[in-house]
C-alpha cells in the first residue's frame, strides 16, 4: 500500500512538472503620479519605469504572475490646469520600487502553441508592497532628513497580449495603484513649510507599461491534455 501510494505522489509530481508553463519578461514604460501636486489627469507618463516578470499559465484563462518595478515619481504644479496649484509652485521628485503578485484574467483562451488562440485582452489582479523616501524632520529652512518608508498598494489594471513570434510574445498594460499613504510628494502633517493639499486624500500612481516576454516550459503554452 505504502508503495502504491508513493508511486502515485512520484505520478502526480512528474505530471506537475511537465505541465509548468512560464513566461519571463522586462516591462518599460512611463510612470506617474496623482495627488496634491502637479497635473490630475490619470494617465500622463512622464518618468520612465522598466522592470522585471514571472508568469506561471496555471490554465488558458488564467496566469499567476510577480513583478518588481522601479520607477521615480515626479509632478510639477507647473503642469497643473488648475490655476491654485500653478501659483503655488510646488514640485517633487521620488524614487519607487514595488513588488507585486497576483493574476491575470484572459477574456479569451491563450495558448502559444495553436495558430487561433495567441492574442486576448485580460484584467489583471493583484496586491503590491512597495517603498519611497519620506521627510523625517527638517534641520534648516529648505532642508530635511528623509527615511525609506513601505506601505500597501491596491493594484488593478487592464492588459493586451499577443504573440510575436516562436515563444516571444509582447503586452501592453495599464495599472492604477491606490495607496495608503499621502507623502509619496514629500507632504508631511508636522513640518509647515510640507503642509500642502488634502491631508485626507492619500495618493495614487500608475504604470503605462510594455513588456517583452518569453515562454518555456512544456508545453511551450499550456495546452490541455
């Protein structure tokens, strides 16, 4: 009995292994960020951000992926249509690193070894932590101490995938963060001089992304057996 069962784990192992499926990329594109500063559109990359990917095609409807992404965050109330903050002059540059896991939902079955199935959009899940420099006190006028500070994101985002050739196949993506935070523009509740804005809003930033990725595994794209 005790043999049986462990030829059918020995099975159902060598199974797994040969029906993992994986896909690596880099992902570049544009940054940008909403909150007390600079413009209040969505979508306006105005930083680069490159990054790194996994996916793992657990089926053809659904891939489980990690990425860490590097960008800088930067506004300028100069860009802004609202006449306030373009008389108030205030400009910030950030540095960010994020870290995310989660899903992509396909519309349509993807699978890179058929000729029919090789393009679908999908919505893409996740939950992400990442960090950024935060002000700490200020020693003189002008001048302050910063801290690197974590904190939650919660990502959600729109994605279109379709084959380039052989394994190689490219995205394009569009990702919105809501974080917990209202400093990633350096606004602090104890130093006057960073008082600005709405303490109560806390800020957002989005990806605008294009990402080249490779798939192996075997099969080359999940196919059902």
């Amino acid at each position: 009995m005790k043999k049986t069962f462990l030829f059918l784990i020995i099975l159902n192992l060598a199974t797994l292994v040969q029906a993992q499926i994986h896909e690596i990329g880099i992902n570049v594109g544009g940054s940008n960020y909403i909150g007390d500063v600079g413009r209040e559109s969505y979508f306006y990359p105005n930083s680069i951000a490159a990054g790194v990917l996994y996916k793992y095609n657990s089926n053809p409807r659904i891939a489980w992926r990690a990425a860490f992404t590097y960008t800088r965050i930067t506004a300028d109330d100069a860009d802004a249509k609202n006449r306030v903050r373009k008389n108030r002059g205030i400009s910030f540059t950030n540095t960010l690193k994020e870290l995310s896991l989660g899903l992509d939902f396909n519309f349509w079955e993807y699978d890179l070894s058929t000729i029919d199935k090789t393009a679908t959009p999908y919505i893409i899940f996740e939950a992400a932590v990442f960090s950024t420099l935060a002000p700490q006190k200020e020693i003189s006028p002008g001048n302050y101490t910063y801290k690197n500070q974590y904190s939650f994101a919660i990502p959600f985002g729109i994605g279109y995938k379709t084959k380039l050739v052989k394994d190689f196949s490219v995205a394009l993506e569009l990702k919105a963060r809501y974080t917990f935070i209202n400093n990633i523009d350096y606004n602090h509740k104890d130093i006057k001089a960073l008082q600005f804005g709405n303490i109560h809003n806390n800020d957002w930033y989005m990806f605008s992304t294009v990402s080249f990725i490779y798939t192996f595994g075997r099969p080359p794209c999940y196919a059902p057996r």
